[in-house]
C-alpha cells in the first residue's frame, strides 16, 4: 500500500487525466480538481490493488474509506436472496465512492464489491468529510458522485421493469468498458447474470449473438469489445441516459473550467443522500 506520490502530477498543477485501454494515470475526480482542493487531500491519498469479488464494505455497513478507481470498478449491490444480489449502479475511472454520511445518516443496503480487478486511490472518509468542510470545490464532488450512484440506481429500477434482457445487457456491458476506460471486459457469464438478475443460460445466448454479429468477441470470461457504436445500438436507451454528461468527472471539470473556486468555509456540508 503506497503513498499516492507525485508522479502523475502534470504540468498545470492537475493529476493527469486517464487514457483509454485501461493505462489509467488517475482519477478522473481527482483529475479534475483545482490544486488547492487536490492539497487538501494528497497526504491521505493511498494505492492499493483489489482483485475482483473483494468485498469493500457489505450492506448495513457505514463505509470507512472513500475510493477513487484508477483501473477498475465497483459495484454496489443489493442481495436479493441468500447468495445472489443485484447491481444497482457502478463507478469506475469517473467517479467516487464511500462518503462518510455522518453518525445519523441510515446505513444502506447496498454492498460495495470490486467487479474489476485493479488499482483504487483510496483515503479515509472522515479525512474528506474534514476536508470537504473547508472546500465547496470538494463539497460539490461528493454531491455529483452520490448523484452519480441515485441516478444510475432510479434509471435502472426502470429498466429491469421495461427493457429487454438483450438491451440491458448491451447497456451493462456498455457501461462497464467506461468505467474501467478499457475496450476489454474480464467478467464472466455468471457475475453478468446475477448483475442483471437473468439467468445465465440468458447471457450466454445473448453474447453468442453479440460475437455472431462481430460486436464483441468472448473467451474465457474476458469479452473485447469490438464495435462500439454497433454495441450502443443494441444497448437500451438508459445507455445515452448515463453517458458522459453526466459523469461526475465531467461535472466537477466543468465547474472548475468555470471559474469555480475552493474557497474555504464554516459552513458544514449536507450530507443527505
């Protein structure tokens, strides 16, 4: 477990922002911050290396330690019955996870599961709620990321309910190349399944038909995607829904692009959910 150093500093003050083909230099978070709110947090910032199906926190369990993936990504699902669970959102190379709510926030159910193996920057959430409370710069990514995780979450309620199995496994697999900024997906058929709650006699069919039309190629639990527009077109319309404008790094770049500042203050951050 190394210090997060300063290696991937670029010339502007910024963490470099990730590349495409899973060579991640950063965050796209922590990319994106102005450096005042980026000194806030480097003297906690730590790697370390999750393989995949590492538990980061289960349901009814507060979490202690807020995650930045740098080439991977996390899962928060919900258990359904003994043994299986549902994914309800995801966050990868964009995002943030593990805000510390507080000691009255209600803990949720959902478990925080490593879907893709890989290196996560990572710091203890009461340092961020600390520092966040002298940041607006720093209060806005925690408001964009916990928006980030509610609107993957409501679109999906809606989604399992009304599209086919077909479309949102175009619409997961879809989303999860994003995530870890990689065209090669290593999942098997089985954690697709239970992600999506379909059998896996489903999702076998259905990627037998992706490879058939030269969308994807499978093989031993890894699937490289190799039409990209051809895989949207097969994916549910919930894709667009979660597309980059409404990344949280996207956002938080935005803001800082426009004009906004780190600017200290008294005033606690709303933690709500």
């Amino acid at each position: 477990m190394n210090e997060f150093g300063l290696g991937a500093i670029g010339p502007n003050g910024k963490l470099a922002s990730p590349s495409r083909g899973g060579n991640a230099t950063s965050n796209g978070v922590l990319a994106a911050l102005s450096p005042e709110a980026l000194g806030r947090l480097k003297p906690f910032l730590r790697e370390r290396f999750f393989r995949d199906g590492h538990v980061l926190w289960k349901g009814g369990e507060r979490p202690d330690r807020v995650y930045f993936p740098v080439s991977g990504m996390i899962s928060l699902v919900v258990a359904t019955k003994p043994g299986a669970a549902l994914e309800v959102g995801s966050v990868g190379l964009e995002g943030a996870i593990g805000f510390d709510g507080g000691a009255d926030a209600p803990t949720a159910p959902a478990s925080a599961v490593v879907h893709a193996s890989g290196t996560f920057v990572h710091m203890p959430a009461r340092e961020f709620a600390a520092a966040s409370r002298q940041s607006e710069e720093l209060r806005r990514v925690e408001l964009v990321c916990r928006e980030w995780i509610l609107a993957q979450a409501q679109l999906g309620a809606v989604c399992n309910a009304v599209h086919s199995a077909d479309a949102r496994f175009g619409r997961w697999l879809a989303r999860a190349a994003e995530a870890i900024g990689s065209d090669v997906v290593a999942v098997t058929q089985e954690v697709a399944a239970e992600m999506l709650g379909l059998r896996r006699t489903t999702v076998t069919l259905i990627a037998q038909n992706l490879q058939a039309a030269g969308i994807i190629r499978y093989r031993r639990g890894v699937i490289t995607i190799l039409n990209h527009a051809a895989l949207r077109g097969a994916a549910c319309s919930c894709s667009a829904s979660l597309g980059p404008s409404r990344w949280p790094s996207r956002l938080v770049a935005s803001r800082a692009d426009g004009g906004g500042a780190d600017r200290p203050s008294a005033e606690p951050a709303n933690r709500s959910a």
